[in-house]
C-alpha cells in the first residue's frame, strides 16, 4: 500500500508541474531539441488555467508549494542560482525560502506548551505572530521574562507525515530514475536521494538543530566571518527552538542589500569565507544557507540561523577539497588532476594529463573576468559534459558540501554580482596548506598514521584466536615488545624530524 502511495503521490507531483506548464515551460520552446519539442507541445494540452498565470518561475513556486516540504527545499536551492536560471526566475522562487502560509498562533501556542511541558508565560513575556514561514516551521517574535529579544521556531503540526510521505515518493522516483535513464545512473540518484531524505528527517528534532547551533556558533567565533545568535535552552524542545535575535536584514527582504553602510564586497567575501573554514578547519558546516537563513547588518556582519542541516567531512575529504582549490587558483590543472584521481573521484583507466587538459578548459575562460560576465550555467554544462566524459559519479559523502557550496557562490553573486569566489577563498585555503600541508604537517601526520597502524597490529597479535601454550604467550608478548619499541622509535624519529622542521 506504501509503494501504491508514493506511486500515486510522485504522479500527482508531475501533474501540477504539467498542469502549471512549469515541468517544459513553453518560454523555452526554441531550446528544447526535435524530441523534447514534441512532448512539451503534446502536455501543454493538459495544461490547466494556471499555466497562462505568471512567469516560469511563479509557476513553479505554485506547483513546488503544493507539493511538500522536500519539494520546497528543492526550490529553496534553485532560488538561490540566478546566474544559471537567470535572476528573474529565482526571484520568483523566492518566496519559497520564509513565505509560506503561516499557521495560527493558537495552534503554535498549542504546540510549544506541549512540547516544552511549560506555559507560555513562564518563560516568554511577550510572544507575538508569525514573522515568517517555512517549510517545516514558523517562526515567531518574543520577549523573554528578562526582557531579551528572541525567535521562537515551531515546527508545523502533522509534519513529519508529510516528510515521510514526501520521502517514500522522492525514493521511488530515484529507484525509478536509476533502473531507466541510464545517463543518470552516474549521478547515484539513489544516493541522492537517500542523503536528502536523512538531513530532513533529522531537521524534525529541534533538539538535534540548537546542538548544532551551539557547535556552530562556537565555531565561527574562532574566525569572526560569520555569527550565531545564542542558544535559549529553556526554550528547547523537540518541535520547538528558542534563539536570541538576529541583528540585521534577512537577505531574502530587498532592505537587506540598501542598508545605509553596507559594503557589498566584504559581505560575499566573508560569506565565502565563512563556509569554507567551517569546512576545510572545522570539518562541520551550516549546510543550508540560502537567504532567508542569512541575516547581514552594515557593514558586513552575517548571521546564520535554521541549523537543521548540518554537514560534516572528514580528514581525507578536507584535504581533497583544498587541493583541489589551492590548484585552481594556482592554475596547476595537472595538480587539480592528480587530486581527482587520488580521491577516486575519477577512475584509475583514464588519463591524467588528459583530465587536466579538460579542467584547464573550464579554469581558463573564467579567471580574471567579473562574475557578471562569467555565462555560470555555460560552465555548469561543461563541468556537466566532462564529469559524463570522464565516468565521475556523484560522491554521496559531498553531497551536502557540493549542494552548499553551490547555494554559496549563488548568494555571494546575489549580495555582489561582480564577485570573484577565487580572490574570497584564497586566504583560508592558503591558511590550511600552510598549516596542513607544510613539511612539518607531513611528519606529524606521518608519525599519527604510524602509531595507530602499529596500535592495531599490536591489538590483532593480542586478540589472535590461537591456542595459549606457553610458548606462544611468549611469542605474543616478544612480538608486542618489539612493536612497543618500534612504535617509540617512530614516534621519537617524528618527533626530532618535527623539531628539526619547526627550527
């Protein structure tokens, strides 16, 4: 019964983007190919009156909305890309990000009594209507009982049914995607699908995000790019979340970009600056940052809120990441190459040299132009025809990095469309080679590696199943004799060459 609803659910999805004329908008017709052309004249006869209202992306919001809350997410991101889709159609998209319909204030009075287990006048003094409505939650202004300013999120009554439904139906169309469009298998729809259904069902427990909040905020104190309001933890429950107020202008609202003071370019820098540190020093970031997450009061102070999506890499995939932008801005294509392939992010039968001739195709054209001349979905293609070219699949660890790191470079443009994301990126990916990848780096790494693998050799010779005769109980503790001694002479070895380095 399960499979037949989300058969019926993902149905009813593709039949209002027809019925809106937003699943092959007819504004688009001289770009679709013969094939594509025939099927978009043919489900335009489905489409209802709704299809000769508004712009493209007007009615696409509309069908989005109606959908549920995994479907909004999705707009939330293609909202935040006026550069690929043009800034019209994302503007359009907008009011996916913080204007919903709200729901009454009663009922979110209902719900954060209950979930809190205290009246609303024992903690808030004031406690005031929607200020603005997502997806998932709502979220109101108040007053605490020491007078402080605080946002109170509430999660909207009956919507974890709504993600689990929305969850069943978006697994059944990867399932079906994978088995019979080939060309996208590469891209692990499954994988994909499976990544965003998980981030969801964890933004259902408000508990999980103030955690989150707090690891974040704590974070982006070490660097200053970027805030957090502080956590109210009375004010915590599991479909509730109480933080201080946020200073300035949410980006979604226009007055955010005219403050009197503001400095556009320090702005999109530390945004840029922000995320990468998180991830590249820290290995946690926020992992949906979109504008109606965004607060910016003059001259250039961020503030991030709704930390339901956290991202986390680890080691490995940290030191992937900055080499591959360190090569960038070096412009060491072949360096970028190796990178791919030592990540197994491109397959061992392919050439190096060949991989780097084709980055090199898309580095070249965009370095030293304004991004308001850089053609983002021209290159988008590119990068889409080499990744198919080249056998690479979609990585299902990166793709909350990769997913934000393109909402980033989106809302970076927005706030300074003539932003340069390798001039903004340049000091924290030189600040992490220089302290991850200098000589010394190396050793230190070199002497941890050494130590856990000569930890563990030590542990399989102890936990070995073989009989316990005397003889071999000597041999185990000879054995992890001589292990202790190698490991010390490792360590002590790292130890004087990390000495020598240092000077």
């Amino acid at each position: 019964m399960g499979g037949i609803g989300a058969f019926g659910r993902m149905t009813a999805a593709v039949w209002a983007l027809v019925r809106n004329d937003a699943l092959l908008p007819r504004e688009l017709d001289g770009l679709y190919p013969s094939s594509v052309a025939g099927l978009a004249k043919l489900l335009r006869i489905f489409a209802g009156a709704g299809a000769r209202h508004g712009r493209p992306g007007e009615r696409l919001a509309r069908s989005l909305e109606g959908m549920g809350p995994v479907a909004i997410k999705l707009g939330q991101i293609l909202s935040t890309r006026g550069d690929f889709f043009g800034r019209e159609f994302a503007e359009d998209l907008g009011r996916l990000r913080d204007q919903l319909s709200p729901f009454p204030t009663a009922v979110a009075r209902v719900e954060l009594e209950r979930t809190l287990g205290r009246s609303i006048e024992s903690l808030y003094a004031e406690f005031g209507d929607p200020i603005a409505a997502a997806s998932l939650a709502q979220a109101h202004e108040a007053k605490l009982l020491d007078g402080r300013k605080v946002a109170v999120k509430v999660l909207r009554p009956g919507i974890e049914r709504r993600v689990a439904d929305d969850a069943e139906s978006l697994m059944l169309a990867a399932r079906l995607i994978d088995r019979w469009i080939a060309p996208a298998r590469r891209l692990e729809p499954k994988a994909f699908a499976a990544t965003v259904v998980r981030a969801t069902m964890l933004e259902l427990d408000l508990r999980l995000e103030a955690a989150g909040a707090d690891e974040l905020r704590e974070v982006m104190a070490l660097d200053g790019y970027m805030v957090a309001p502080g956590i109210v933890w009375d004010g915590v429950g599991k479909r509730a979340l109480t933080m201080e107020w946020a200073r300035g202008w949410p980006l979604s609202d226009p007055k955010a970009l005219t403050q009197p003071g503001l400095n556009r370019q320090a702005s999109a820098d530390n945004l840029i600056r922000a995320f990468l540190s998180q991830a590249l020093d820290h290995g946690v970031f926020h992992a949906d940052l979109h504008e109606g997450n965004l607060f910016l009061a003059a001259p250039s102070q961020l503030t991030a809120i709704d930390f339901g999506i956290i991202g986390r890499i680890g080691p490995a995939e940290r030191r992937y990441l900055a080499e591959i932008l360190w090569g960038f801005l070096n412009k060491d294509y072949e360096g970028v190459a190796r990178t791919h392939f030592n990540a197994g992010y491109v397959p061992a039968h392919h050439s190096v040299a060949a991989f780097a001739q084709a980055l090199r195709a898309v580095g070249e054209p965009v370095f030293g132009r304004p991004a308001s001349e850089v053609p983002m979905s021209r290159v988008l293609m590119q990068l889409f025809e080499i990744t198919a070219l080249y056998d690479m699949h979609l990585r299902p660890e990166l793709i909350l990095l990769q997913k934000t790191m393109t909402m980033v470079e989106g809302v970076a443009r927005r706030i300074q469309p003539d932003h340069d994301i390798w001039t903004a990126a340049d000091p924290v990916v030189r600040r992490w080679m220089a302290r991850e990848l200098s000589p010394a780096a190396r050793v230190k790494r070199f002497a941890d590696e050494t130590a856990t693998a000569l930890r563990n050799l030590t542990r399989l010779i102890e936990t070995a199943p073989v009989a316990e005769t005397r003889d071999v109980k000597a041999i185990k503790g000879e054995g992890s004799a001589l292990i202790g001694f190698a490991l010390g002479a490792v360590v002590a070895g790292a130890a004087f060459l990390l000495a020598r380095y240092l000077g």
